[in-house]
C-alpha cells in the first residue's frame, strides 16, 4: 500500500481517523477533498488500485480522494482494457 514520501501531504499532517470515515459522511467529504489538492494523489490511487486488482480485495479508507465503492470503477476499466 501506498505510503506519502513527504510529511507535508494531508494524510500525513491530520488525524488518521479522517482517512477512514465511513463513506458519504461529511468527514469522509473532508478528506476528499484535502486529496484532490495532494501532489501525491495519483501514485496514492495507483497504489491501491494495483493492491485491490492483486488480492482482489477493496481496502477500506479514502485513498487519492475515492471511497472504497467509488474505486470499483478502476477496477472495473482494468479488466476491460486488459481482456
């Protein structure tokens, strides 16, 4: 899983727990948002993707502003483009 290189990106400078609100909550809009302006954005959810297509398993949390339902969709092209 991916991890920020620098200490100065959201996930790294706030409580943890925002990271993991439940979905559609106002905390979880929160951290949302706080990725879309991240510099580390696309490897945090190139990240995941590749963990999620690997196992096969959704792992739980915000990862480069999308909720754990809302990354299906990357799987998803995944298979479609690589079939």
């Amino acid at each position: 899983m991916y991890i920020a290189e620098s200490l100065e990106t959201p996930c790294q400078m706030s409580d943890p727990r925002l990271w993991f609100a439940k979905p559609g909550t106002a905390a979880a809009m929160v951290a949302k948002r706080a990725c879309f302006d991240c510099a580390e954005r696309d490897q945090c959810i190139d990240s995941v993707v590749r963990y999620e297509q690997k196992t096969g398993q959704i792992q739980y949390g915000i990862y480069g502003g999308y909720e754990p339902q809302e990354r299906t969709v990357f799987l998803d092209l995944s298979v479609v483009t690589t079939a």
